[in-house]
C-alpha cells in the first residue's frame, strides 16, 4: 500500500472525523495483552498469546509484564526499550513449546544478549524458567532481588554470573540437570559468597554431590533436595544462623516403587550426617529429610532446634524410631509431623507402635502416618496422643488397617479431621469387631504412595500431597470424618459409635449397595455434608436419610448401579423430608425412570442432575416427567449437563422452577432451543448452552429475558448471528460464542440503542472469512474498547488462502474504504 493512498483513505475518512480514531483503536486492538491494575500495579498478561517476540506497544506504565508460554526465542537490548517501569518480567515456557524434533536451532535455548535485561533500573523479578538456557543470562540489572532459572540446561555456576547481584534476595536454579542428565552440577567456590542478601537458595534436581561452601549467612531457606548429597558434615551449615527452612529430601533415596528414575546409595544405605550438623540452626522451622533412608533419628539433631515446627520424615524406615521416639523430646515446639511410608517391606504387623514420647508434642496440630501399615487400630495404641490438646487432624490413609475401635477418637476434645482413607475398614457387625470383607493380605499388595506421572512440577513438594486433606467445602461445616475408598458395603447401627459429633462425613467408594432407612446415621444427628458418591446405593425408602434433620449437602452422584435397572423402585421421596437441604448431587446415575415423577422441596438450592438421562424422561410421548424439577420452590441453579437431549419439550422447559438463576444445559445435542421461553423466567441471570449442536440463536435476544447477563454459547454450530441481536437494552455481559462455524459478524449483530452493557465477548476458534467484509465487525470493535475479546490474538482467520491463520487484528482494510 502506497503513502498515497494511505493518505486518500485519511482524507476520507476526515468526513467523520475518524482517520486518528482507527489509528488509535487499531493500536488498541492490535494490542495482543490484556492489562489490569492491582494494588498500585499496571498488569500487562501477555501469556499463551503465540507471540515470536516483544510486542513493542507495551505501554510505558506497565510494571508487570507476563510472557510465559509463547515462542519468544530471543532477548535483545530493544526488547523491553523505554519500558523503565517494569518492575517483574515473566518469560517462563517460551522454548518449550517448539517442537524439538522438528527445529534444530531450540536445542541452543532461548538466546539473550548480554545486557539485555541492564537498563531496567527498577527491575525486581525476573522469570526465566524451562527456556533451555545454557548459562545464567550476563549483564542482570543491580536493582533484581528475584531470579528464576528453574528447568533449563545450566550446569556450571561461577562466580561470574553473580558477580552484579549484590541485591538478590532469592535465587532458584532447581531442575536444571536432573533423571537422564549425565553431568555434574559445577558450583565454583565463591559463588554464593558475595550475594550478601540473599535469602532463598534452591538448588533442588541437580547432582551437586556435596552442599556448596561459603553459603551466605542471611540465607532463610535452602533447598538441596535431590542432589546426591551422601554427607552432610558439622561444617556445612555452621554459618547459617538465620535458616528457618532446610530442604534435602531424596538425597541417598528410599527407591522401592518409586514411579522416577531412583538410585539409592550404595547398599540402600541412609543419608550420613553429623551428630553436630545442626547445632547452629537455632532459628530452623521447616526440616525435610523425606526420602534419605534414615534408619535413626538422633536426638543430637535436635539440641538447639527449639522453634522447628514441621519436620518431614515420610518414605524413610523409621518404624522403630517411631516406637522408641526419643528425638521427639527435643521438638516441643512442633505443629506438623509427617512420618508417613516408613512401612517395613514384607512386614504387615497386628498394630501400630507409637512411642509416648508422643505426649510430649504439646503443639502437635497436625500428625501424618499414612502408609505405617498395619491391621488394627485399639484405643490403647493412641494412648500417648490423648493429652495433646492442640491436635486437630489425624492422618492414617493408606495403612491397609482392617479393624478399629472408633471409640478411640472420642477422647481427643480438639480433633477436627480424621482422615482414615484407602484402608480395609469393612463394616461393624458387632459391637466391637468389623467383619473381614478382604481375605487377601498386603504382602500380596504392591504399595504405591507417589503418583506415577511422568511429568513433575518443581514448584510443588516432590514427597507429599500438600492439598488438604478433606476438600474445605466439607470441612468448613465442623468436624470432619473420611472413611472413604474402605470396604464399608453396609451401615450397622453401631458403624459410628465413636463420632456423635461429625458435621462433615465421607463415605465415597464403598462398594456399598444397601437399601437406607432412615437408622443408619442416627448417631450422626449433627452431619450437614454427606458424600456417599461412587457406591451402589438402593433408594427404596422414602425415610432414607431422615435421622438427619441438619443435613444441606448430600453428594449421591455415581450411584448408578440400581438406577439402570428398570423395574426395581427408585424412590427420591426422601428429599422433600430434609429440611435444610440446600444442595443435591444426582450427577451421573443414569437415571431414566423414577417411582414418583417429580423431586420435591422447599429448601434445595442447588440440584446437579448432570449425566443422566433426561433425554427418556422427556420423551415427547411421555408426558410424565415434565414436571420433575416443578416443585422445587427454592432452586436457584440447575445442572442439566450431559443428559443427551436432543430437544427440551416447551412444557417441561416450563415447568422449570421461577426461582432459577442459573441453569446449565451444556454438553448435550441440542439442535434447537425456544427462546421465547426465557420470559419465563424473570431471575435468570446465567445459560449454558455450550457442547451442543445448535445452529441459530434469536433475532432479539432482550425480547424475551431482561434479567440474562451471561450466555454461554460455545462449541455449537452456529454460523450466522442476525442482526439486533442485541438490540434494545440488553442486559447481557457475558457472551461466549467460541468455537462455532462463524465466518462473519456485521456489526449491528451487537448495536444497542443505548450504551451496550457487554463487557466480555469470546470469539475464539471461529472460522472466520477474513476478506473486507469483516471490516464492518472491525469497525465496531474499534467503537467499543470497553467490551473486552479475551485472547483477541487468537480470533484467526480461515479464509482466504493468503490471511489464513493470521490474527483478525493484525489485518491491513484500509485499502478497503
């Protein structure tokens, strides 16, 4: 395009007024991040966006700058030129992402130039991990106190690289040579020593062989996991004064059915450390020392640890240190102790041994002892933790136990959760013994603790899960019970005894099949969170449940079994007798045919009937089930997902309840949908119709619904928006239309007659015919900058041949006009 005729297409446009209105939106537009402020920061998220290179329309005020997951494969001194705010700097996942295979030149890594990064007087954070970087970057801004360069290919450290870091405050190198990497890590000495204020080191996945002299002495936190570390001597923390975390897991490893590439050291022997290695680690809160084969603890360790808080012993063989205990009396200030996976290989003891130095854990809040694994639990074994008055969750998952005295928790005043998951526990029918639903022993079971992916995230702990125990939405209602993934296939009267007080209570993978009654809780009168998911249950009795009058969320979704059965009663009676229910899980039971037509109840709020088959009840020739959902006069949300409806009959649609704010019919294969419908329903504030095979939506969407803000209509396969679909004032602020077949929008698709109230518009993975007709829709996003196009880079042309795969943005219509 010639200066010419750019300059005929200003004049114009002069008619308007708008040649320096489309440049300046175009530049919006064509800006491929979305920026936000926070706390006094201008937030440019530039991630996942396919970017090659900077973009140079960065705006001088950004000060956080996030290009994780792109292709940017070269740093030069003009890629962040003027942008002197930038205070962090995210480049993680940019070299990754090229196929290998198929480009030579990435096994060189990311390239920066020396000095690209100096100008940036106020950088703090810079982000550079998984970029296959060769060596730290030369010429770092004196100002950086954070650098990460955590999974590339660095093997040598000097004292060169740190040399201009006088202010870094964290450093973390961790996985740059780990699993298949045949080299040595080479720290030089020195090279640490004059990073001053430095505070967090890792070092964690690479084989360093012996922890790295001249440590600097604000250090708080070191990490050595992993690194081959075999000795640890009296000198190689005495200058460490101010650590308050020690990391050196996985060093001379426990190996046996590790899901990794594991060498233990020679003869499986234990990590070797001094009597004195920890003396001057007065300030030392966190010690992980999982994974080291340690066979002994000794107490000397532990002489000037006052304040340590939480150790990590998991995966070592310390059975017989957790029965004699004796470094546990130098530890009184502990909250957590994790002592999990120190199970005795071919060892399948009758009980748990724990020394009662335990009582001397007067802090103890948290005590992990999954995988001891051992058959049955007595109220006599947790004699030493009764008087721990701060204890408040109890961890004994994964033990292969078979019998409990579940009186044994009732002396514990504090407990909160009780965790007893992935064991044996089979049900009680007597007054003190369960019967022994699994003759097979655990030397025929191969135990597999740790999670046998492939892929390892480095910023999460390597040897235990740190989710929460129970998912928060149960707990947060009181005490909390798991007894999931057992053998509890029926409830006796006496099943729960020992814990009268539970609010929130876990019963999932049972294999349970019984017929409920209305007794099997009765001792549980105070449960509000039921989760009886994956079983078997038989829902025979409309007094199922009945002995819980505080019960507001059941969870009996994956009950399948009885429910395909036709012929046998399935009774949901039971729901209208639970009075403060607020919340029903019914998802995915297959369910197609009910003993009464409808579920009722005053107090439910929420109903997820996902993956059943509404598909059978609303047969067009069976008007029975047209009013199921009718009579629940409470209901703001409704899940419909995965129903296979191919159509909603329009009396049944309106025998939906009034009170509905939200209701999702996603993922079903809807090829129609009545919208005149909707002014039936005047609190509607979200559909999801996405995952589905519609092909039209109405011509005037606020005809029918004032109330609607957000519809989701992706992944169908509508090609053609009519015009005034928004007209009028409509309420809509969400509209999500990606993953259709559109080619074109004209703008008067979204014109309203006062100001639009669309703030979000998803348009992604649309086939769009990128020829001079979309300058009308271009027009329009040109005049609507507040309407926000998530990933606006990524709205792509199809058509024709020569604009395939651009990005609708970056097109030239000027030449149009």
């Amino acid at each position: 395009m010639t200066l010419h005729f750019l300059l005929l297409t200003c004049l114009f446009l002069l008619i308007s007024d708008s040649c320096e209105f489309f440049a300046e939106a175009n530049y919006s537009r064509s800006y491929p991040c979305d920026e936000t402020k926070r706390n006094g920061s201008v937030i440019a998220e530039c991630n996942n966006r396919r970017l090659h290179e900077v973009p140079q329309t960065v705006d001088k005020s950004v000060t956080e700058l996030d290009l994780s997951g792109n292709f940017i494969r070269r740093i030069t001194n003009e890629s962040f030129q003027g942008l002197q705010n930038l205070t962090k700097i995210n480049l993680n996942h940019n070299v990754k992402l090229w196929p290998q295979n198929e480009n030579p030149a990435v096994k060189n890594g990311m390239t920066i130039t020396d000095g690209a990064f100096l100008n940036l007087k106020n950088l703090r954070e810079l982000l550079l991990e998984d970029n296959q970087l060769q060596e730290v970057p030369a010429g770092l801004p004196k100002s950086l106190k954070e650098l990460s360069l955590i999974q590339n290919r660095i093997t040598v450290l000097t004292k060169k690289n740190t040399s201009g870091l006088r202010n870094l405050e964290s450093l973390y190198l961790g996985w740059n040579c780990y699993f298949a990497c045949n080299e040595t890590f080479a720290v030089e000495d020195g090279t640490f020593e004059n990073l001053t204020k430095l505070k967090v080191l890792s070092l964690s996945f690479n084989p360093l062989f012996h922890v790295p002299p001249k440590l600097p002495s604000l250090l708080t936190e070191l990490y050595l996991s992993n690194t081959k570390i075999k000795n640890i001597s009296q000198e190689d923390f005495k200058g460490l004064r101010n650590l308050k975390v020690l990391d050196l897991s996985g060093n001379c490893p426990r190996c046996f059915n590790a899901p990794f590439p594991c060498i233990p050291c020679k003869g499986g022997a234990s990590i070797q450390i001094h009597p004195l290695a920890f003396q001057t680690l007065t300030q030392l809160r966190y010690l992980n020392l999982s994974s080291t084969s340690l066979r002994k603890v000794p107490a000397t360790w532990f002489d000037n640890m006052h304040h340590l808080k939480v150790p990590h012993l998991e995966f070592n063989y310390l059975m017989d240190e957790i029965a004699s205990g004796e470094f546990l009396a130098k530890l009184p200030s502990l909250e957590i102790l994790d002592l999990s996976y120190n199970y005795e290989l071919k060892k399948y003891p009758q009980y748990i041994n724990i020394s009662q130095k335990f009582s001397k854990l007067t802090s103890l809040q948290i005590l992990h002892l999954r995988g001891y694994v051992f058959q049955e639990l007595r109220n006599e074994d947790f004699q030493p933790l009764r008087n721990l008055s701060n204890l408040m969750a109890i961890n004994l998952g994964v033990n292969f136990i078979k019998q409990i005295d579940f009186t044994v928790f009732q002396s514990f005043s504090n407990l909160k959760i009780i965790y007893l998951s992935e064991n044996r526990i089979s049900p009680l029918v007597s007054d003190t013994k369960q019967q022994n639903a699994n003759g097979s022993s655990f030397q025929r079971h191969i135990l597999k603790p740790r999670s046998a992916v492939t892929e390892f995230d480095p910023h999460s702990n390597f040897y235990h899960n740190t989710n929460p125990l129970i998912k928060p939405q149960c707990s947060n209602y009181g005490k909390a019970l798991d007894l999931s993934l057992n053998s509890i296939f029926f409830i006796g009267i006496k099943q729960f005894e020992g814990f009268r007080n539970i609010s929130c209570l876990n019963l999932s993978s049972n294999g349970n099949g019984q017929a409920l009654n209305g007794t099997e809780f009765s001792l549980l009168r105070g449960i509000k969170y039921l989760d009886l998911t994956n079983n078997r249950l038989d829902f025979d009795d409309d007094a199922a449940f009945s002995e819980l009058p505080l019960l507001e969320v059941l969870d009996l979704s994956y009950n399948a079994h009885y429910f395909r059965i036709a012929g046998v009663t399935h009774r949901l009676g039971f729901i209208q007798n639970l009075t403060q229910l607020k919340v029903l899980n019914l998802s995915y039971n297959s369910i197609f045919t009910l003993t009464e037509p409808y579920l009722k109840s005053m107090s439910l709020e929420e109903l997820v009937f996902s993956g059943n088959r509404l598909d059978l009840l609303w047969n067009a020739q069976d008007v029975r089930y047209w009013q199921i959902f009718k009579y629940l006069s409470n209901l703001t949300r409704l899940h419909l997902a995965s129903n296979n409806l191919q159509r909603i009959p329009d009396e049944a649609f309106l025998n939906l309840p009034r009170s509905l704010t939200e209701l999702y019919i996603n993922d079903n294969r809807l090829n129609f949908f009545n919208w005149s419908l909707l002014q039936q329903f005047p609190h509607l504030c979200l559909l999801d119709l996405s995952g589905n095979e519609l092909f039209f939506v109405t011509d005037s969407l606020s005809k029918f619904t004032s109330s609607l803000e957000t519809l989701l209509l992706g992944q169908n396969r509508i090609s053609h928006l009519p015009s005034g679909f928004l007209s009028e004032a409509s309420s809509l602020t969400h509209l999500d239309l990606s993953a259709n077949q559109l080619k074109m929008i004209n703008k008067s698709t979204f014109e309203t007659k006062t100001a639009t109230k669309l703030a979000i518009l998803e348009l992604g993975r649309n086939p769009f015919d990128c020829t001079c007709d979309i300058g009308d829709f271009r027009e329009w996003m040109d005049g609507n900058l507040n309407v926000t196009i998530p990933r606006l880079t990524d709205v792509i042309c199809a058509s024709p041949g020569d604009q395939q795969g651009k990005s609708i943005v970056s097109l030239e219509l000027t030449t149009c006009v």
